[in-house]
C-alpha cells in the first residue's frame, strides 16, 4: 500500500506565486484511480518543462506533480488485467499535466492508461524510451502505413539531436533506410552518423525561404520542430511522400502553399501520442521491444534523481536536450 507520506517534486500557484521543488504528498493528495504504482522511472520531456515553469500554459491544475510518464510496479489493483507485482508503464492522456505524473514515489492511474511492461524490456528501459521514444516509434509506424518502405527514397528527421528524433532516426536507419539529420548542432554529427545518419542539414538551410515548390528530396520525413521546418520539408518532399508531425519545438505557426499538396499528393501525418486509444498504445510499445527496437537503447541517456530534477527541466526548454534524460524515482 502506499505509505502515509512520499516524496515528490511539485509545483503550485501560492497567492499568485510560483513555487516549485520536492516536497512530500500523502495517499490523499492522489486522484482517484483503478491501479496504485510505486514509481521506479520517469523523463523528462518538453512538456515537462514547461508544467515546471510560470508561464508554461500546459498544467491544468494546482498544485500538480509533473511527469507525463513513468514505470513502475503495480502495488493495488481494482481492475482484474492488472495484478499486484505486475511491471507497467503510463503516460500521455492527463498525466502530469491535468492530474499528478510520474515525478512522485507513488501515484494512482486509471486502468485504462496503463500498458504492460513488454517481455525484453526493463522498467529503465521503458524510461529510456519514454513519450519520445513512444512518439518516435508512433511517427516511424504512420509512415510506413502510408506507404514508406526502404528503398522507396531519404527520409529526413528533424531536431535530430533530441529524444524523438534521435530515436527516429535510429529506428529508421534499424529498417533499413537512408536517413538525413537535420540539426543546429554541428557538434552532433559524430553521435547522428553512428545511430545511422547518412547526411545532414543545418538549421540555416531548412529555415531559410524558397520557392513554393523545389527540388524533390524526400520520401518521408519525421518532423518535431515545426515552424522553421515544417515549410521546408513540404516544398521538398518527393511525389506522394508525406511528414509525420509530432512536435512544435520552433512555434506552432505554419506558412506554406496549397502546391505541395495538388501538385505533389504530399500528406501530412499528425501524430497525436497523448491521446492515443490504448489498444494502439500498447501495440506500439509492443513494437518497441521487437522490430521498432532502438539499437541504441539505453545509451546517452543521463540520469537525474527528484533532487537532481530542476536543472534538466531547464536545459530540455533551453534546447540542451543530448539524448534522453531519465529520472530515478525509487530505490
């Protein structure tokens, strides 16, 4: 059972103030929920950050534990899918955002935003992924159900040094496909081309202005930067290719031209990971343990403890996101 008081990192609204930092919550302080878990991993995430941050407009209820997933093990259970003892993972829906997340000991979640652990992965492992990874696999699983295969043409990963597109960009190049980097961060290049990396791009050359319609390039792309990006890839992408959109690390705006579309069939591909209903989640974490598996897994990540939390949420809305970062929440 969950013990009368535990640690977790919180942030709240007090008389128009904006507190942040670990503190203690007692079984009372969680919403209701099937399935209680003691919390071993957590990440962080953009999302993160910003719950984590005055004017980051995402939390939607204070005070409020931030953490839009996390792993752990099942310690009550009032749903029968779910036994005490059992390895789980949860995140997205209102996780760390509308309801306590995974920067806590102990939290409660409704059965039914819960996947079990896949057979070949560790509950760090799972972490190590993480709604990044998760979106990743989601983005890489969309296009090849619009058609991509290996062989059919590039395919272009954006914010390639951060979590969904590193991962992206390895799943990729684990397929079997000619993958291209784009990333502001030259000093990257090393890391990118051993995860697989046949080329890159710089921030300058896909942010810069075109014409409606240029050279075609791309089979598909994975797409988390959005703004400056997005336009780009649009105006490059090959006939019939499309762009999974997962992300808007540059600003949600888009300025582009109908011509992509009636001239080219270029599709755009949203990725919604947060909301996704649950029999597909699970199949994709599925994915993840086997085919969609990250030869990289478990390397570059960092990891940081409740106490050692703050800094990493800062630097991932900074833009000094390396990898993954992972967050030690029990033992």
């Amino acid at each position: 059972m969950i013990p009368e008081s535990f640690r977790a990192y919180v942030v709240d609204r007090r008389g128009g103030e904006f507190v942040r930092g670990l503190g203690v919550l007692t079984p009372d302080s969680l919403p209701a929920g099937d399935v209680d878990v003691e919390v071993a991993w957590s990440s962080v995430n953009y999302k993160d950050g910003l719950a984590a941050t005055a004017d980051g407009k995402v939390a939607r209820s204070w005070p409020l534990v931030p953490g839009i997933d996390l792993a752990g093990t099942v310690i009550r259970s009032g749903h029968p899918s779910f036994v005490v003892g059992s390895a789980v993972i949860a995140h997205g829906y209102d996780l760390g955002v509308g309801r306590h997340g995974g920067f806590a000991e102990f939290t409660r979640v409704p059965a039914d935003w819960i996947v079990p652990l896949p057979r070949g992965l560790s509950l760090r492992d799972a972490m190590a992924l993480g709604t990044a990874g998760f979106t990743a696999a989601l983005s890489v699983a969309a296009l090849e159900a619009h058609g991509l295969e290996p062989g059919t043409g590039p395919v272009l990963v954006t914010g390639a040094s951060g979590g969904v597109g590193s991962t992206a960009l390895d799943i990729l190049a684990g397929l079997g496909y000619e993958v291209w980097a784009a990333t502001g961060k030259g000093d990257e290049h090393e890391w990118l081309r051993g995860l697989g990396a046949a080329g890159f791009l710089n921030r300058e050359e896909i942010a810069a202005d075109g014409r409606p319609l240029e050279t075609e390039r791309w089979a598909g792309a994975v797409d988390s930067v959005g703004a400056a990006a997005l336009p780009f890839i649009l105006r490059t992408l090959r006939r019939g290719g499309a762009v999974a959109v997962c992300g808007n690390a540059s600003g949600p705006a888009l300025v582009t031209t109908v011509f992509p579309f009636i001239l080219r069939g270029a599709s755009i591909l949203g990725i919604d990971s947060a909301y996704l209903p649950i029999a597909k989640r699970r199949r994709i974490w599925e994915r993840l343990a086997t085919d969609l598996r990250p030869k990289s897994l478990g390397r570059r990540v960092t990891e940081v403890t409740l106490e050692t939390l703050e800094p990493a949420l800062d630097a991932i809305l900074a833009g000094g996101a390396r990898g993954r970062w992972v967050v030690r929440v029990g033992g």
